[in-house]
C-alpha cells in the first residue's frame, strides 16, 4: 500500500526480512537511526503529494446582488520539504510544506493561486496487547501562508483575492490533517496483516511479535522483535542504515 509506506514506520517491518535470524537467536533488536528517517521522508514525498490532492467545496460569492456559486479546484500539490524526527519516549515529529496550485472559476475570468501550507503532526508509536505496532495522530495543525496569484489573474480585485483565501484555509484546514489520519490509519491495517504468521520461502514461514514497548530516544527508535522459527533472507544492511543488534 503506497500511501501507507509514505510516513515510513513500515520501514520497521521491512527491515526484518532482510535479517537473518536462527533458532538460537528468538529475539532481535531492530534499531532505526535517523539516517534511515531521512532515508524514508525522500521516498514519502510523492504519496503525500498525492494524498494531499483533496476536494475544496464552492466558494460563494457575497458580492454581488446575488449569492453566486464558484468551482474551486486543486490542479497541483507540491511538497518541496518532508521532514521526520524522533521525540523521546512518544514516536516521530513529521513536518511538511505544500505547494497548493489552485484555480478559481470565477466571473467574469478564472484565477490560480498558489497557496503554501506548512503541516505539522506527530505520530506516537506503541504496541497492543498482541505486539502489534499502533500508531496514531494526538497532534496535527496545517499553517498558512498568504497567497500568491500567477501570471494571467493580475487583474482579480484584492478584494475577492482575500474572501476566496479566506474560504480555502477555512476549507482545508481539517481536511489536510484528516489525509494526515488517514495515510496513518492505512499504515496500521498494513502492519496488523504483517503481524503474525507470514511466508519467507517455498518450505518457510516466520512468526514474530513486538516483545515490549518500542524504546524511543531523540537518535534511534529501538525495537525488540520475538521470532518462533528460523529464517534467512538477504543482508538487509545495504538497503536501510539502520542496525541490528543480537541479543
């Protein structure tokens, strides 16, 4: 699921199949370092782009004798900027900034806008009673910046320029945070299908559990993985910079 991978703790589960584990060896400590947060906000860019494609709902106009309906329309998201970084004892920091191309089909010429957006929100990581990862949102905000008008609208009024603002940030503000949920809420339905029993090879299979609750410090966030049987797969270690420590 793409849109789930794009705030990136999937990276966690990913990780272990390119571990190698034996019988002797029933648990593992699986650490993801900043460099792999880094790693995963490049990669997280185009799904966040895509989520972010978002409806706005009609603009209606007061100005004139009579309440006009206006189509506003999203043609473009850009995030130039995806930012992850761990908080101590809670989860990830995510901090992003959108571009917003957006038309207006007013009368008696259509506008585009580009409307930045700064979006904050932190993702808490923790573990369920049958040693699933859940993650989940306490915290999310999207901060505006004025818009600016492209070329070919020079002659929209600031007048109207300020209420038709005024009606997209009203608009999106909840909305971007609840594509913020969903891109979260997505990316735990995917990690409670990992969990458990799942096939490696044609004669294996692995069953392994988050043991106790993630360690999580401002560096790394650490986590301990109980495998039931043995397993091998390909040294991980060239894809993610992240480590792997035996116990």
């Amino acid at each position: 699921m793409a849109r789930a991978c794009s705030l990136g703790l999937l990276l966690l589960l990913l990780l272990l199949l390119r571990t190698v584990v034996t019988v002797s060896l029933p648990v593992i400590v699986v650490r993801l370092n900043k460099a792999a947060l880094d790693y995963v906000s490049d990669i997280g860019k185009a799904p966040l782009q895509r989520a972010l494609q978002v409806t706005i709902s009609d603009f209606m106009d007061p100005s004139g004798e009579v309440l006009q309906s206006t189509r506003v329309q999203i043609l473009d998201a850009h995030v130039p900027f995806f930012y992850l970084k761990f908080i101590a004892g809670f989860g990830v920091h995510l901090s992003a900034a959108a571009n917003f191309t957006i038309k207006v089909f007013s009368v008696p010429e259509p506008m585009e806008l580009v409307l930045p957006v700064d979006l904050l929100a932190d993702v808490h990581v923790a573990r369920d009673s049958i040693g699933t990862l859940v993650l989940s949102v306490p915290a999310c905000s999207s901060i505006f910046s004025p818009a600016g008008m492209l070329d070919g609208s020079i002659s929209t009024s600031q007048e109207l320029l300020d209420r038709v603002q005024e009606h997209i940030k009203a608009d999106l503000n909840n909305k971007l945070c609840l594509h913020v949920y969903g891109l979260v809420q997505d990316l735990n339905v995917h990690l409670g299908t990992l969990i458990g029993l799942s096939p490696v090879g044609p004669e294996s299979q692995i069953r392994y559990s988050i043991t106790s609750m993630p360690t999580i410090t401002s560096n790394y966030i650490s986590l301990d993985i109980g495998v039931s049987t043995s397993w091998s797969a390909c040294c991980w270690h060239r894809w993610c910079p992240g480590r792997v420590l035996r116990r």
